[in-house]
C-alpha cells in the first residue's frame, strides 16, 4: 500500500479532462439570466450536469458530481434541482449542492420547481410538496399506481397553487397544493399522458399521449379544442412557439420533431432524424424564433425558424459520438485534433483547444450519390455502412485529396474520407476479383500521402492510389500475403519497407515498390495489432499471449519483449521521441514501458477498460477511449511540467486505480451565477484610509470639461434652430413614477428645493454626480439669488467642499466642482465677509492637503529614480 501511494504520487500521467460529452436521456432544462439577459440550457452527463450557454452552445459551467446518475433536471431563477435514485440535490452557480432533499423512497423521475416550493414524484406513486429554503416537507400526496400513476406533472399559467398532474392511465388531476385539496379530475383519451405544457394562451395546455395523440385542451371548460397525431409513436416532448406564429413541436422516440399549425390545424413541416435517438427535450425560447432540443445520441442542437413556409434550420450543434468510440488518433502533428470512430458508425475530430473546432465528417453511405439512392429505393438505414473498425490518416496531402482511409465491420471495400471538406470521399477501395465473405482488417497510409496499403482476412494486402482511387497491385506471389487474417500493416518513412503481420504468427518486410518479399519472422504467438514509430524504425507488436514484442526494423531482430498485461492488449503508442510505449489491455490498466532501460515505468487502473490509446505528437497529452463511455479522457504528461522520477517498478506491483477526468470549463467562456450570488461579491471600502485620498472613479469628461463649458457650447452650436411641432404643447415639469403626469406649481417647487437642500453631504453630491456637465452648471447657478437660491445656500455650499477634502473621498470631483463654483460665484462672495472667510478656511486645507500628497509624490519619485540608476 506504501509502495502504491509512493508512485501514484510520482506518476506519469494525471486525468485532465474528457471530450464529447453534452447530453443524455435526461430531459434539458431551460434558464433565463436576467443580469446576462442570456438563456441558458443545463443537460444532464452521468453523475453531474453541464450549464451551457445558447448563444454560442459554449460550456459555461460543470456541477460536482452526485453518487449516482441523475434521473432527471429541473430549474429555476436561482438553483438546478438534479434526483439521483431517491435523493433530490439542488445546486447554486450551477455547480454546488446547497441542500439535500431526501424523503422518497422510490426512484424520483418528476420534478417541477413552483416558487418557493419544489413538487417532485416518484415511481412508487408519492408525490411531495418540499420548502425549498428549509428543505421541509410541505405536503405529501400519496397516488395507487395501479390507478393513477403520475407521469407527468405541470403548473398551468395564472393558477395559483395549482398543479395539473397527468396519468399513464390516462386521466388528469387539479390540485391545490395548499390546501391539499383535488379540484377536478379530467377523464383523459384512453390514454396514457406522456407531456403536459402550458400554451401561450391561458387556460390551455398541451397535453402529449402515448399513442402520439397531440391534445390541446382548456382546462378552464374541460373542452378539447384540436387534436393532432403523428406517426411516430409516443410524444417524447412539447413546446409552444412564443414570438407570433401559432406552432408546436412535438418529439417522437425515432428522433423526428413535428410542428403544428394551431390556426390551420394541420402539419406545418416536419425534421425526420434530427436526432439519431429519441428526442429527449425539445424547448421553444421565449419570444424567439429559436427551438432547443437534446437527445441519448449525445448531442444539443439549436434550430432558428427563418425559412420560408415556417421551417426550420439547424443553427448550432454540439455532439459527440452516440456510441462508445472504438479507435482514436491524433490527426496532424500539433497534437490539437484527434480523430474518433465510434460503434454509432460516425468519424469523428475532437479539438483540445475549444469545442468549436470540433468535426462531425459524418456517417459513411454506401453511394455518396443522392440520384442512386433514390432510384434503388433504400431505406435510411439501409444505405449507412457499418461502424469502422481501423482507420489511418494522413496530413501530408489532405488538401489535394482525401487523406483518411477506413476499414468497416464485416466489409471488403474502405472508404476514404476528407477531414478538410468533413465528409466522405469519393472512393471506394476493393480489391479486384476479391474473394466472397472477405473483409478489411488493416489500413495504413504512406508518409508521402499517395497511396494506402490495405490487409484483409483472406490474407490479401493491396496497395491503392489515393487520387485515383486505382488498384496498384497486391504482395505475395499467388496474390496472398499471408494464410490468415492480416492484422497489422505499417510502412516505412521513405517508403521501401511494407511491414505485415497476420494470425499465421508470421512477420514479413516486404519492398515496397517491387512487393518482393525480403524476410519473414516468425513469432512467438499470434499477434493482435502492431504498430511503427516511423522515426525510430521501432515496431510494437502486442500477443495474443499478452505479451509485447518490439522489433527493430533495421536489424530486423526483436531487441525488446515486455510482460505484465493479465488480458488482451487492445491499443498501444509510441511517444514523440520513440522512448516510451504506452499499452492499454482489458485488464483495466494503463502501462507504460520504457524501451532504453526495458522496464514498466508507469502503471495506473481505470474503472472501466479501454479500448484505444493515442498519445499526441507533442507529447503533452494521452487520450483513451473506454468500454461503454462515449467521451475521449485526456491525461497530462506531467513529465513536461517538471522533473519525475520513473524508477522501473518491481513485477509485483500492485497499481492504483485513477478517476477518469471530468470536464472543465473553457477559459473564455464566461461562468454563469445566480442573480443573489452575485450580490455576495465583495464590495470594496469607500474609504481604505483616513490618511488617503481617494478619486470618484467618475468619467473624466464629468468633470474635466466643467471649466470649459462655454466653448463646448460654443462649437456643439447647432446651425439652424429646431423647428417647434405644429400644435406643440407648452414645456411643463413632469412628476417621475410609473405613471408620468404633469407637476403642479407646489410639487415643482419642492423639486427645485431638494436639488438646492445642501445641508447633508452624501445626498446633494450623489444627485451632483448623476448630472452631467451641463446640467451640473444649471445647478450651481440655482444656488445664487438671482437663480432663485439665496447667500445662505453659497455658503453651505463652501462648506461642502470643505467636508469632502476633509474627508478625502471625491477628492477630484471637489476640486473641480470647487472651481466651476469659483468661476460662477467669486464675484458675489467677495462682497461677503463671512463668505470670505469661509474661502480662507477652504485655501488653508487645500494648502495643506496638497503639501501631503506632494511629499508623498516627492518620496515615491526619489525611490523610484533610486531603483531605475542604482547597481543593484
């Protein structure tokens, strides 16, 4: 156990963070930030949730992770309330767990926040009422399941404590959840209620079935309206457009979205496999022409209604593989990218630096041609190749043609695909007079880029001509490379050497050009993959037995073998410079083996096993992809951030088991706060010291311009003077509030006194800071006799600025208003004794307050002379 810590600490590898995950089965939930006046959608991954913004589909937010998957979402203005099992959380800054709410004893699979209060519903028919603040149960209904078994629950619009639940047994129920009283009970339409949502009209909800009935129904006078029906089967979802057009979306389980036309009661269009799986969520914007939806393929798409006829287009997406990825690569030598081929049949490119660089290069077809699909009458799924099971890409040529060659479950012929256009190529490479039942099992693509050399399991390998497309012939003598199925292909980096291996245990070097065979070696097992470090000449071969070999392809000789792996060996890679290789097997670690010392230097358990490995051209990263997980993890290299130390590990060595990594927050995007919590944030002093000065952090052109005024107004002259309106009415002060009305004579009079009530310092001056220059010398002029003031205001006046200097807040704004009151005012206040001596008083403290700051201006300059010339 010593031992394990000891290395654990000195590992190799650390998690980082995982790629591609968006979405699940758990229905989205939909916030509105009334500070970022931004919407906000919160999907549920595993055991945590991602909050991401809808403009940019950004990830803004991650939560801590729950001891168990969460079964569905919820959310208000302030928190996300997420059920694991029978346990309710409920987070703040979309990341916290603030309170527990734990009374149910069946799984919860309903949740609707309603004010202060939280409705939730489990499967076992109970239905409570929790205080959100104190997490208390407020009410607990109980429901027969046999009879009405809740599944789904709602809060119509207007009614007041009032929460409309729906039945699988196809009736509803109106409760007061105050008074814990039924109100009404709607017979239903023989079927069971699978939505309930809320109309823009009042009274009106939508109610989804079962059968895929659509209800629209006023609750008020229990009085169906219309009805619609797809043909989908059940309605997995509702919304209601809210910015004009009458339309509802309606999602299916096929993962096709239908809108009606509430005015002409018909179908208005339709998007046929706009998610791969059942649509989980699907949610209007409120008073937007925008729709977002979620679904189990992984994926969050936001559709905008623009188009003509009131269709829809796809506006944004964020996806990741609907299936676990089976074979990953980096693609190009910045180690940014990493290609992905998932059992959902998709290629894939992932980036490292930001989701948006992300790839979809789609699902492979079996004719890229729509006119050829349409004439052979095939079916959606009948013209998608299977998933691909090996593939290799190149960079070299990638914008002259396709630079990336796949092999596919249980077929002959690969396809070739273009990363730069994301999208199949146009070739498909079968070998001519091929044998019947042979499929392609190994690919592998020259370091020029022309040409692909292909291995299947009848034991042919050909070699094909990227541009072209063309066969350019096959290595062995009766056009057989191998008896049994090739499993491994790899080619030189100047392209003399083809080397292949298959399951007649045999290693062949082959001339490239010529396709004669040069040497043969046998092994001492099966192999089951193989792999080249170009640069180095070194060739990994990892055993059916379960053990490694490496080959020096020079001396042809086997200078390394390594044991330690417990079952089959499923990926492995070399590290930039050759030195290390790094293998992931079934066993549920992750080694890695150092070739100069021959050594295990690295060893960690996952909880689940992977299936695939790449580490980056750079060094920097590993990815893996696992058994039953649809993202990729990435693992730093913590050998490129300081020094450690890899002792060779004995071969007892008991490995630590390591999480996978979650996600992180990108850096540039903006994280997401409840409204209250922001009011937490820390407000600095208005004063740090009674010694120091400190400045209004006001613009400026507020005060800077105060002196200048008169040839501002001078030169913003306008040319010609308004023209009055015809029928214009007189100018009369108007009284602010809610309701503008027109001030009376005593109400404009006791404005003017406030303005010019002097008296206290704080209140005049924030009313001071909110004019601006010009209304600000309206103001000081008010303050003389002929403004309407009087001699007694000028002083107070004088005695305001002496509190602000004193107090050494505001000290610019002091000065300048101080000048501007000078400037106005100076010839009437020398004709005034005790105005004077007030001025006195106010020149002796700025004497003094001037003194200060220019000795301490002295000081740091003298220091900061000192430190520029002295030899330190």
């Amino acid at each position: 156990y010593e031992l394990t810590s000891l290395r654990r600490n000195d590992s190799l590898f650390s998690g980082f963070r995982v790629l591609g995950l968006y979405s699940n089965h758990v229905p989205h939930a939909l916030r509105y930030h009334l500070k970022h006046r931004e919407f906000y959608v919160v999907t549920a991954v595993g055991r945590s949730f991602h909050t991401f913004n809808v403009n940019r589909l950004g990830i803004v937010a991650v939560s801590n992770s729950l001891p168990d998957d969460i079964t569905c979402l919820a959310a208000d203005r302030m928190l996300v309330f997420a059920a694991t099992g029978r346990l309710i959380s409920a987070f703040a800054r979309n990341k916290e767990v603030v309170m527990h709410y734990n009374g149910h004893e069946q799984e919860v699979r309903l949740l609707l926040p309603l004010g202060d209060q939280l409705i939730s519903a489990d499967s076992g028919g109970d239905v409570i009422v929790w205080d959100v603040q104190s997490g208390e149960v407020y009410l607990r209904l109980h429901f027969d399941p046999a009879t009405f078994d809740v599944s789904a629950m709602m809060h119509p619009s207007t009614y007041l404590n009032k929460v409309l639940l729906g039945s699988s047994q196809g009736a509803l129920q109106l409760w007061n959840i105050k008074t814990s009283k039924l109100l009404f009970t709607f017979a239903g339409w023989s079927a069971g209620v699978t939505v309930l949502q809320q109309s823009p009209a009042v009274d009106v909800v939508g109610v989804g079935t079962a059968t895929g009935r659509i209800i629209i129904h006023n609750i008020r006078l229990d009085e169906t309206l219309m009805s619609f029906t797809q043909d989908w089967g059940p309605i997995t979802s509702l919304s209601f457009r809210t910015d004009g057009p009458p339309t509802v979306a309606s999602g299916s389980p096929q993962g096709h979205i239908a809108f009606w036309d509430l005015e002409r009661r018909q179908l208005v269009t339709q998007h046929r496999h706009a998610h791969r799986t059942s649509i989980a969520g699907a949610t209007f914007l409120q008073g937007e022409p925008i729709l977002v939806t979620n679904g189990a393929d992984n994926a969050i798409k936001v559709w905008i209604f623009d188009q003509e006829g009131g269709g829809a287009r796809l506006l944004r997406i964020r996806q990741g593989h609907s299936a676990p990825p089976t074979t990953i690569h980096h693609h190009g030598n910045d180690g940014k990218n990493i290609l992905s081929a998932g059992q959902d049949g998709t290629l894939q490119s992932f980036s490292t630096v930001h989701e948006r660089f992300n790839k979809n290069l789609g699902h492979g077809s079996v004719n890229k041609k729509k006119e050829k699909k349409k004439k052979k009458g095939l079916t959606y799924e009948e013209l998608r190749l299977p998933a691909i099971t090996a593939f290799s890409s190149s960079v070299t040529r990638q914008s002259d043609w396709d630079g990336i060659v796949a092999c596919h479950r249980d077929r002959l012929a690969t396809t070739t695909w273009n990363y730069q256009r994301c999208t199949m190529g146009a070739h498909h490479l079968q070998p001519p007079g091929s044998r019947r039942g042979a499929i392609a099992t190994a690919v592998n693509i020259t370091s020029c880029g022309n040409f692909a050399v292909i291995g299947s399991s009848c034991g042919r390998v050909d070699v094909y001509n990227l541009q072209s497309g063309l066969h350019r012939g096959c290595y062995g003598d009766d056009e057989k490379a191998h008896n049994g199925v090739v499993r491994g292909i790899a080619t030189d980096t100047l392209n003399q050497l083809t080397l292949t291996t298959g399951s007649d245990w045999l290693l062949k070097f082959w001339r490239f050009k010529s396709k004669k065979l040069e040497e043969e070696m046998k092994l001492n097992a099966a192999p089951a993959s193989m792999k080249l470090h170009r640069e180095s000449g070194m060739l990994a071969l990892a055993l059916d037995d379960f053990t490694l070999v490496v080959v020096d392809i020079e001396t042809r000789r086997v200078v390394r073998k390594f044991a330690g792996h417990h079952s089959n060996i499923n990926d492995m890679t070399f590290s930039p410079d050759g030195r290390w290789l790094v293998t992931v097997a079934m066993d549920c670690t992750i080694r890695t083996w150092d070739l100069p010392s021959g050594s295990l230097v690295d060893c960690f358990l996952v909880a689940t096993a992977p299936v695939s490995v790449s580490l980056s051209p750079t060094g920097d990263f590993l990815a893996t992809a696992h058994v039953d997980s649809l993202g990729l993890y990435l693992w730093t290299n913590k050998s490129l951030c300081g020094p450690v130390g890899l002792r060779p590990l004995p071969a007892d060595y008991q490995p630590a088991v390591e999480t996978l990594p979650g996600v992180t927050v990108e850096e540039t995007e903006q994280e997401v706060n409840s409204e209250e919590e922001e009011e937490d944030v820390y407000q600095s002093a208005e004063q740090l010291g009674a010694e120091l000065v400190t400045l209004s952090l006001l613009p400026e052109s507020r005060w800077k311009s105060l002196l200048h005024l008169d040839e501002i107004k001078k030169r913003n002259k306008p040319v010609a003077p308004p023209a009055a309106p015809a029928a214009a009415p007189f100018f009369l002060p108007t009284v602010p509030g809610l309701t503008p009305r027109f001030a009376t004579q005593t109400e404009h009079e006791t404005q003017v006194t406030y303005i010019n009530t002097l008296s206290a310092v704080d209140q005049p001056l924030r009313l001071l800071k909110d004019c601006g220059p010009a209304a600000l010398s309206v103001e000081l002029n008010s303050l003389a006799p002929e403004g309407g003031g009087a001699r007694e205001l000028l002083l107070v006046f004088i005695q305001m600025i002496d509190s602000m200097l004193a107090s050494g807040r505001d000290f610019d704004l002091a000065h300048a208003y101080l000048a501007l009151f000078l400037k106005l005012h100076l010839r009437s206040l020398s004709q005034d004794a005790t105005a004077m001596e007030a001025l006195n008083h106010l020149s002796s403290r700025l004497e003094k307050g001037w003194a200060e700051l220019q000795a301490s201006f002295d000081q740091s300059l003298c220091l900061l002379s000192y430190t520029k010339s002295a030899l330190l």
